[in-house]
C-alpha cells in the first residue's frame, strides 16, 4: 500500500484527523474571524478553578506561531474588562489594516493578596514571598497557554500588562520574571508608593534582601534582567491618586537604563479606550 495512504489511515485512526500543527486546541481550519472564548484553569497555587478569557485573531490554525499579550485587570472589575472596552474589536481593526502584526490575548481573573495572606505568608518565617497570583500566572498560565495554542514561546513574544491593580501586578510579575517578557504595560498602575527614589524600587521588589547593601543599582538592575524589558506606563492629569509615584517609578528606571515611557493624558483614573489601540501598536506594532 502507498506510504502516504497508511500514513493517512493512522491520522484516522488514532489522531481523528487532526491538523499536526493546531497542537491540543481543536482547530482544524484556520479562524476565518477572530475567536473570543470564556475558559477556567485549575491553579495550584490559588487552590481554586481561575476563569480567563482568550483572543485568538483571524488565520489562527495555520501552524503560525503568534506571541501572546497578558491583560490585567483593576481591582473592582474581571477577566472581562479589556473585551468590554472593547480590546477585541480595536484588535481586529488593527490587524486587518497591517498596524499590528496579529497576537493572542489572554485576560485572566486576577485579585491582589489580601492583608490576612500577607500576614500568614510573614508568619512562617518573616519574609514574603511571591504572591500566590503571580505564580499562577507565570508557572500555571503561561505554561498551560504555550501547551494548548500555538505561540511564541520565547520572551521576544510575551507581554504583560494591565490597568490600575493590574498594572501594578504586570511590572511587579515582569520585574521578578525578565526571562518571561520583553514587554510590559502599566496604565495608570496602582503603586503603593510615591517615592522610588534611592533603593526604594529594590526594596519593593525584593523586601527580604538587604538592598542597602547594594553599591551599583545599575548594574544590580543588569544582574535582575531589567534591562530586558520594554515598559510603557502612563496617568492622568487630574485626580488620578497615581501620578505621582508613577513618574517617580519612572525616574527610577531611567536611571537604570530600563528602555521606558511615560505618557500623561488629559483625565483621571480611569481605563482610557481612546488609547487602547495605541496600547496594542506597543506590543506588536508594525511601524
């Protein structure tokens, strides 16, 4: 019998004929529409079922690999927050007009540790640990993503970013992982501070160490992998309770030599939609 007719009763048989390259997803042609789909993760970490969201563009099943953008969430909303303002649609604009190169966008259900975690995290043995929500992400989601769909696996095509809250859990996840992301977006990011002057982005970000004790932030940032990242970060001009400690952080990280922005608009905390495009052109934009 022809090689190629057995080889084509084995897909048959046992891999029901499934495309070789739409690895676990059942996708046997590629989207002629993007997809949106509603989806939970089992985390161990978070010892419950984490529902989040995924965007697959248009062409998705072809065997490309596409890199993936992690969206974030503020505090008082959900995983549906960046489809309700409308991420998906300002995407599919984008995509079809060649302004960005197509991604996944994964939005998952996210909510800061409460003080009685802490509090429990320092009673062991007085030092905190990473949040419970951040390993969830970078060693549950992130590896469950890479599994099911096809993406970018290396960091050049991960990103990470998120609004207030989320914001401020994208920089502190990206800080701690620099192998995982290349890029990562603050909008209008809750800090807990207004003052990153001196040591006081070290002492964030790594409360056990005796960071006092660094002579060179430069090249402590090096060492940490700072200067891998890509960070756009931008407030409000009024009543936005961040401003301040945001342009602080900033500050901090040019002198670093970390590649940043920061951008003020006209307006207060709040998700600004008018800038969502621009919010995509930073991750995958084609000019």
């Amino acid at each position: 019998m022809n090689l190629i007719i057995i080889i084509m009763l084995l897909c048959m048989l046992f891999i029901g004929c499934k495309k070789a390259n739409s690895r676990d997803l059942d996708i046997s042609e590629p989207l002629e529409k993007s997809q949106i789909t509603r989806l939970t993760l089992e985390s161990m970490h978070l010892d419950k079922k984490v529902p989040y969201i995924v965007y697959l563009p248009k062409g998705y099943g072809d065997g490309t690999e596409y890199p993936v953008w992690y969206g974030l969430h503020s505090f008082s909303m959900s995983e549906t927050m960046w489809i309700n303002n409308g991420i998906a649609e300002a995407a599919d604009e984008l995509i079809d007009s060649g302004e960005i190169d197509p991604l996944i966008m994964v939005f998952p259900f996210v909510k800061e540790a409460s003080l009685k975690e802490i509090e429990a995290d320092l009673k062991d043995d007085g030092k905190l640990d990473e949040r419970n929500v951040d390993k969830f992400i970078s060693t549950e989601l992130i590896p469950y993503i890479d599994s099911q769909y096809f993406t970018v696996t290396s960091q050049d095509g991960r990103y990470i970013g998120g609004f207030s809250m989320g914001g401020m859990m994208a920089l502190r996840i990206a800080f701690h992982h620099t192998d995982l992301f290349s890029k990562v977006g603050g909008y209008s990011p809750g800090v807990l501070s207004n003052d990153f002057s001196d040591r006081q982005l070290e002492k964030w970000l790594f409360p056990n160490d005796n960071i006092d004790e660094i002579d060179d932030v430069l090249a402590f940032a090096e060492e940490k992998g700072f200067t891998n990242l890509n960070i756009y970060m931008d407030a409000g001009n009024t009543n936005d309770p961040f401003t301040v400690g945001i342009q602080s952080l900033y500050e901090a990280l040019q002198l670093r030599n970390v590649k940043s922005e920061f951008i003020i608009y006209d307006g207060g905390h709040s998700i600004q939609t008018d800038l969502i495009s621009d919010y995509l052109k930073f991750y995958t934009g084609t000019n």
